[in-house]
C-alpha cells in the first residue's frame, strides 16, 4: 500500500471494536462511559447494529514519557538546566518554551502523558547550591563545585558530583536527606506541579520519582517508581533513596518501600527499571546480587513490582546485542556497551546476558523452573532519560540528553563522557524513546493499570501504533480484517498476556497489525521473535519476518531471508520520502515449530524504513561535515510488550 491510500485509513482501524463482548473483558477493563457489555448483550438478544455499542477496549495508544530530569535533579542542574516539572508539563502539553540555552522548543505534537521523575537523593539540593547557600559552600568539596559551576564549567562539576554521589564520595552533611523540611517542601512542589497539570481525559501527570541506585564506581541499577495515586496519598511518605542511613542501593530494600507505601496509604506503585546496558552484568542477576543469593523471596518480590522494563532511551537500546543474538540482523542497533554509566568500569563480554532485555526474557524463564516464579516476566516501554526539563525524542527536534547537549555546531564533534577505559561521543546519544500504552481512557488509574498488565510497548521515539495478539484460533482470513482489534481480542490475549490450556492440535498463532507514524517513515516490516527453553533446559530464539512493504516486488531467498528494503535518505539534505516500504503492515503468523511441552514468549518489532538521524540533521543546520564513524541514518522501531505461553503443569 503506498502513501496516497494513508488518507483512507483511519486509526480506528488498528482500534477498531466489536460485536460482542471481548476476551479482554476478563481482565477487568472497565467501560469509560460506565455501559455494562455483558448487559447489553442479554437485551438485544443479538448483536447490535452499532459495531461500537458495549466497547470496553483500548481504543487508542496514548504515547508518553516515564522518565525525564529537571533542574530538581542535582545532577540535571548542575549540567545546566533551570527548567522545572511545571515548564516540562507545559512542553509535553505542546507548548512552545525556551530551553535552558535560550533556544525556543517546541514539541511536533503533544504527548498524552508524561512523569517527572526527578533523583529521590538530594531532591531540593540544587536550588540551594546554585544559590550559594552558605552553610553548603562552607564544605570544600562543594565549594570547589559551585566554583566551577559559576566560571562555566558546569558540566566538569555535573560529572564530578555524579562521580561522587556514585562511588560514595559525596559529603553527606550537605545532602538534602527525606525528613528535613528541604527534603519534603521539595516533593510536595513535585506533587503540586503534577496535579496542577493533570487534566483527566485530556493529559496525565503521573506523579513519580527516581530512585538511583548505582553500585560500586557506578553500576546502573536505575528504578522509576510510578505512582497511581493522587497528591493525597505520595504526600504521606517521603520517596526512597539509595544512600544511607535512610536509604539502600539494593532494590530488594526499595520494594520493602514499595510495599510499606501501599499498606500504609492503600494506594499502588510500580518500578521501571532501566538501562541494564550500563550495569556491567547486575541488572537481571540469575545466581546472587549483593552477596544474596537469587531465590524463591527474591523471584516473587522482582515479579511483583517490576512489571515494566525500559528497553530503550538516549543511553542506548537494550533489547539485545549482536553477541547476544548473533543471527539477529537487527541486533546492531543504538547500542552503548563499552562500560558501566560513568565508564570507570570496562565492559566485558560475559556480562552482557545479565544486561539485555530478550536474554533477560529467556533467563527469567529458566528461573522460573527453578523457584516457581518468572521473575523478568515483564513488558516494554521507553523513555527519554533527559536531563533538560522537558522531553527530547524527535530526530529533526533533538535537543540531547543534558544542557551541554543542546543545539550548537559543536556538539557532534563533542564527547560525552571520556575517561581512561574509553569515550562516548555526542553523536552516540539517541533521541528515544516513547512509551505507548493501550489504556481505556487518559487518566492516572487507566494509564497504570495498562502498565501493570503490561499492554504497553516501547518505540524509539516514533509514533507507531501497533496490536499484538496471541490465541488458538486466528487464520489468514483475519489479517484481511479493517478492525484487528475487535478479532484480536475476541479470539485472544494482547501482548502482556499468557496463552494457557493449549487446545490438543493446535499450535499458537499471533495476529499483528502496525500502521505507521502519521507524520513520519513507511514501515519496513515486522518481525516476531520468538524465545524457548528447549526440553535439554537451553535458551533458543528465533526472529521471523511475517509482514513487509514492497510485498509484491520483495520476496525471501531460497534461505528465508528478506532482502533488505533499500534507502531513500539524502544525507547532506537530512530527508527522506516514503517511496519505498508501506504505511500499515497486518499478518497473522503461526509458530511453525511450537512444542506444547516447552514454555515460550512471543513479542513483535516493528521496523521503519531508513531515515536522517538527529546527527544529519545537525550537520545540514550548521553545515558541518561530521566525521567517518558518526552515524546518519536509523531504522526507527517498536518493540511489543511479549506474549508467553504457559505449559499445562
């Protein structure tokens, strides 16, 4: 299908609704309009007239932000940035600002969602740094900060104090600590500015933090904690920090918060966690973390908190590595493996299984067999990661990750961290992620709720909207559906779900439909990968193109592979057309080789086709011509929450 017939799809068509009660209903969806399916159905006897009538789906993506910076964050600030929640709720709401350069921003379209999540440690330092404070300039280490800070040196002094804060360095007398007055007016300015924005329907603001735990000289064990809940309740406890003596760095001892918070205030939080890429080998643990070791307390607890896994934002992609998933064509792709967040640690080769998102998905399932419960049974999203005060995703919009990465001609020459063990170039920083969940309606409960059931997925800052399905019962009839949801629910799971009592015969089929970023790329193709734990107790994976644009020109070898879509980007005028690949992609896919005996999961990517990266961008802006190794171009993508299917025991 080529772009002139975009015109005639309307995005229902991913949405779309059906005339009876879905198999979602099961998972207790309410209506939004307060219509009881189950009820309308018993009344008219037959379906009704109206396709629409007793809707109680997800009828839309909501895209969003989980993770951003403000000029809150100690670290945030001291790089530069003086912009707060409220100016990066104006900004998600598509509000023209200007940035902390002096530079005015504005985002291509407004977001539906979006969480401040501002550092727990220090939360309200800054502010009081910045202005001299005295009795924290009296500290020499400090003293020695704000000096650099004031001669222009503030992201010397940014690295230095995130140096200290992670290798335990930093004076703890000067430290705004929960408890003090400083701590707590802090996170209540957070809250406010979160309910001021909030407008049920319209836009949520998710009240939310970080909690950053990093081991050792900086080892990434980074959390987001997302609240459900309103002002009323996150008032009532101060959030969690990593530092002692009222904090931990281990995550076992902030799920005791988590769960301290829930019984206290009867309201519910979750954990996102992130960049496992820069944890040298400690994010998805299978034997010990901290000197425990990984049991049957430990499985449960990460399970139940941890539903969602950020997969990908500026510091990298971590859905997989080329030596992770070598036949993986598409493994190479925004990947930042040389050494843990502050590059005081090399990386090497045998830590990346316990760093990447599918071999986590594999080994989560290992550990299941062993403690009863999967404990990396979780979905995907992703997010920015920014430092800035406001969200930076758009390729043609990119505005970096801190201040020292905003728009000038001389930052993709620029390096972002440099130490002895190696250097991390500007140009390396990607413009991702987004978040894109399928929830009832634009509120708090219905956006967690989504989050907990894990019909979320992940994109890399484009706008695709994409379905995924499991069941028993789909057939090639049904990819030719203009309503995919109203099937897909009807005969199946959507993706964070499971697919049990396997019916005898039958081998899973997925049903996948993507329709393109309305303002960007043609799709490429999608994929399904597939990971199993074969009956010798060994992790597999495969990767199988299902659907692709060109179909009637572009046809697999005699080996199964598909060749490659080609390009049309023009590098030295940073742009593109949609003349090659498709705008909307739908297939139904059944697993050829499924053994009803072997636990499996299942999740869809979703590839564009080639088009200019922010670094091209940049060097048309400012007539540069950028160096061999900088990359310009990307395959943007989206990567599905999985489906797992679950043996009968």
């Amino acid at each position: 299908m080529k772009p002139d017939r975009l015109r005639t799809i309307v995005l229902a068509a991913i949405a779309a609704s059906p005339s009876a009660t879905p198999a979602l209903a099961q998972q207790d969806i309410a209506d939004p309009h307060g219509h009881d399916p189950a009820a309308l159905t018993t009344l008219n006897k037959a379906p009704p007239y109206s396709p629409n009538a007793g809707r109680n789906f997800p009828d839309r993506p909501l895209f969003g932000e989980t993770h951003l910076h403000t000029t809150l964050s100690f670290d945030a600030g001291t790089f530069g940035a003086r912009l707060g929640p409220r100016d990066a709720y104006r900004f998600a709401k598509g509000q023209e600002i200007v940035s902390n350069t002096g530079q005015p921003v504005r985002i291509s379209r407004p977001l539906d969602f979006t969480a401040v999540t501002d550092h727990s440690d220090n939360m309200g330092f800054f502010n009081e740094f910045a202005a001299g404070n005295p009795d924290i300039l009296a500290n020499a280490q400090a003293k020695g900060w704000y000096d650099l800070m004031q001669s222009g040196k503030g992201a010397e002094a940014a690295i230095q104090i995130i140096t200290a804060f992670s290798n335990g360095s930093f004076p703890i007398e000067i430290m705004s600590q929960p408890g003090t007055k400083l701590y707590q007016d802090t996170w209540k300015d957070i809250i406010a500015a979160a309910e001021e924005a909030n407008d049920p329907g319209k836009f949520t603001a998710l009240i939310a933090y970080e909690w950053t735990s990093q081991v050792g000289t900086g080892d990434n064990l980074h959390r987001n904690v997302i609240y459900r809940d309103g002002g009323d309740l996150a008032v009532q406890m101060d959030p969690m920090v990593t530092l002692p003596p009222h904090g931990s760095q281990d995550p076992v001892d902030l799920w005791k918060w988590m769960g301290a918070y829930e019984q206290k205030t009867g309201g519910h939080v979750l954990a996102i966690a992130h960049n496992g890429n820069l944890s040298n080998g400690l994010m998805f643990p299978t034997i010990e973390q901290f000197g425990k070791p990984v049991d049957a307390d430990y499985v449960a607890e990460r399970a139940r908190w941890e539903k969602l896994y950020e997969v990908t934002q500026t510091k990298g992609t971590g859905e997989t590595h080329p030596n992770l998933s070598p036949n993986d064509e598409f493994a190479d792709f925004e990947i930042w493996d040389k050494g843990n967040l502050t590059m005081t640690v090399a990386k090497k080769p045998e830590m990346l299984q316990h760093e990447y998102a599918r071999t986590a998905l594999l080994n989560g399932m290992k550990l299941e067999a062993q403690f009863g419960t999967n404990p990396y049974k979780f979905g995907l999203v992703g997010s920015t990661d920014s430092h800035l005060g406001f969200s930076s995703f758009e390729e043609d919009n990119f505005f970096g990750k801190t201040v020292s990465m905003e728009p000038s001609p001389e930052r993709i020459a620029k390096p972002f961290v440099k130490t002895d063990i190696g250097t991390v170039s500007e140009w390396e920083v990607g413009a991702a992620g987004l978040a894109g969940v399928w929830a009832v309606e634009n509120t708090r409960a219905s956006i967690f709720d989504a989050m907990e059931r894990k019909e979320t997925y992940a994109t890399t800052g484009t706008r695709i909207t994409v379905r995924f399905f499991g069941g028993w019962d789909f057939g090639p009839g049904d990819a030719e559906t203009r309503r995919p949801a109203q099937v897909g629910y009807s005969k199946g799971v959507p993706m964070g779900g499971d697919l049990v009592n396997v019916p005898a015969g039958k081998s899973p089929s997925f049903l996948v439909a993507a329709l393109k970023d309305p303002i960007g790329a043609n799709l490429d193709r999608v994929q399904i990968i597939k990971g199993w734990i074969d009956a010798e107790g060994n992790t597999q994976e495969s990767v199988h193109d299902v659907a692709w644009g060109d179909a009637t020109t572009r046809k697999p070898d005699a080996a199964g592979k598909l060749p490659s879509v080609g390009t049309t980007v023009d590098i030295a005028d940073a742009s593109y057309t949609n003349t090659i690949g498709d705008p909307e992609l739908i297939a139904v896919w059944t697993d050829p080789d499924f053994d009803p005996a072997l636990k499996a999961f299942y999740y869809a990517r979703v590839i564009e086709i080639p088009t200019p990266r922010w670094t091209a961008r940049d060097a048309k802006f400012y007539g540069l011509t950028p160096g061999q190794d900088v990359r310009m171009t990307i395959t943007e993508r989206a990567f599905t929450s999985p489906i797992w299917y679950i043996p009968s025991r």
